[in-house]
C-alpha cells in the first residue's frame, strides 16, 4: 500500500511538470525570431520582457545580407530614435494584457520609421506571436508571426 501511494505521488509529479511547462511559455515574455509577412525571411530576434504588466520589445539582433551593413541605423524615424543603432532599439511598447490578448501597444517599423498601434496574442501553445500593427482599427493593418526562440 504505501509502494503504492509513492508511484501515485511520483506520477502526480510527473503530469504536473507539463503543465509547469505550459504555463511558462503562456507569456510572451522571451526572445522571438521575427519574420518578415512578405518575404517569410527571418528578419531580426526581439527580446519581450514585462515591467509592471507592460511588454516591451528590444531589437537584439538583425539577420541581414553580408553585403548590407549590420548594425544600420534608424534614418527614417522623426522620433528620438532617428539616426539611432536598430539593434538594441525598442520597438514595441505599451502592451498591456487583456483577456487572451495584449493590446494598446505601439509598435516600429525600423524600414520605414512609422509608429503603428499594435496588439498582440500568443498561438500554438506560445511556440508563437501573433503581432499586429495597424492604423486606426486592427483591420486596417498587418500581421506578422513570430517564432519563439528556444
């Protein structure tokens, strides 16, 4: 009997751990490969961390053409950022959780310097990003998947 209730505690440990598991990638906390919507070319790794129940999004590294230069500079951005380094530029602020979702963001396109609204929601079990930036409304924009780095 008490062999028993110890493979039954043993067992009970081992379904736990999954869920431990699952429960840690919920958060989009972590770095993601981004990739392009166009292309579906890699273009960069973000780093995703949480102050206060804020996301914030750093460009860590670009994936660029050896014949490009890789650390460019943001020379299309009017903000503060102009003519700043993109790799170590934040480039998605303000997400804030809300049901199955983080919305109310702000998210930059480094190509072009614009500033979208953005939001943003986990998929396949938090192995994935659904970022959307948009004008306006969330359907006046674009989505773009990325892929959790490991």
């Amino acid at each position: 009997m008490r062999h028993l209730m110890h493979v039954g505690l043993i067992a009970a440990a081992m379904l736990a751990l999954p869920t431990a598991a699952l429960a840690q990638s919920a958060s989009p906390v972590g770095t993601w490969k981004t990739i392009d919507d166009e292309t579906g070319k890699p273009k960069a790794l973000v780093r995703i961390t949480e102050e206060g129940g804020v996301l914030t999004g750093k460009i860590e590294k670009l994936f660029r053409p050896v014949d490009q230069d890789q650390n460019p500079k943001c020379v299309k951005c009017s903000d503060a950022r102009k003519d700043q380094p993109i790799i170590g530029m934040t480039i998605l602020s303000g997400l804030k959780k809300e049901g199955n979702e983080y919305t109310g963001g702000q998210i930059l396109d480094p190509s072009n310097g614009k500033t979208y609204k953005s939001k943003a929601s986990l998929a396949d079990n938090g192995s994935k990003l659904e970022v959307r930036g948009y004008v306006g409304a969330p359907m006046f924009g674009r989505t773009q998947t990325w892929q959790r780095e490991q």
